[in-house]
C-alpha cells in the first residue's frame, strides 16, 4: 500500500519532492498521521543525502517516519524504536548494497525516474515493518 502511495508523490509535475520528503508525505497519507506543514517542512535537508550525497534521503525519511510512529516520549525511552531502526538499515542495505547516496545513484538511478528504484525499496521495507509492528 505505501509503495503506491509513494508512486504517487514521485510525480514531478505535481509534487516534486525529494526523497526524503516522498517517504514523509506518502507514509503521512498511508498511515493517518497527521503531520502538519512544518513537520513535511523538516525533512527536506535531509534531501540529495542531505545535500552531500551521504546518507541516502529514502532512508532518512523512513527513519523519521518510524520515529513518528514508535518514540516513546523520547529516544532512551524508545528500545523498540532503536530496534526497527537498526532493522530498517540492515534491510535496505542487504538489498540495495549500500546507504550512501552517492553509490545508490551510481548503482540505481535512472534519468527518467530518477531515484525511485530506491525509494520503492525503501517503502516496502519500511511498510512491511510497520504493518508488523502495529499488529502487535
């Protein structure tokens, strides 16, 4: 469900939006959260590897998403945050090779499509760990 959503949000004539704030705003309509303005607003330096090709924006943005979802009050009171967290990255890494935003380009990203090769990992692992999690 949150890869369609995503594919919506990756049309660049109507949102045009990093991938940072793809994963954001999809997961905001995916799963009700209701985040504000500003709150789409705070994810768009973590844009382009947060504008140095580092960390890759799919990731930064799910990782916001899970904190959105399960931070209890505050990170030392999260274990189970910490835990998805670090599950998020080893998935997409084991999948995609990398986390580098530089190499993903390298290795994935298409003229036409841009990054979404990568952005759509992203929301299958990041869908599949919350439909799990909130089951629970």
């Amino acid at each position: 469900m949150l890869k369609d959503i995503v594919k919506k949000y990756r049309d660049k004539e109507k949102y045009d939006l990093s991938c940072s704030e793809t994963m954001v705003y999809a997961a905001n309509e995916a799963y009700s959260l209701n985040l504000d303005e500003k709150t789409l607003k705070a994810l768009a330096p973590f844009s382009g590897g947060m504008w140095t090709e580092d960390t890759c924006g799919a990731i930064t943005g799910s990782l916001a998403v899970l904190g959105i979802l399960f931070t209890d009050k505050r990170a030392h009171n999260s274990d189970q945050l910490k835990e998805l967290v670090i599950e998020f990255q080893e998935k997409f890494e084991e999948k995609l090779k990398t986390k580098k935003c530089d190499r993903l380009k390298s290795m994935y990203r298409k003229e036409e499509e841009g990054c979404n090769d990568i952005i759509y990992v992203a929301s299958e692992i990041l869908d599949y760990i919350i439909v799990r999690e909130l089951k629970h």
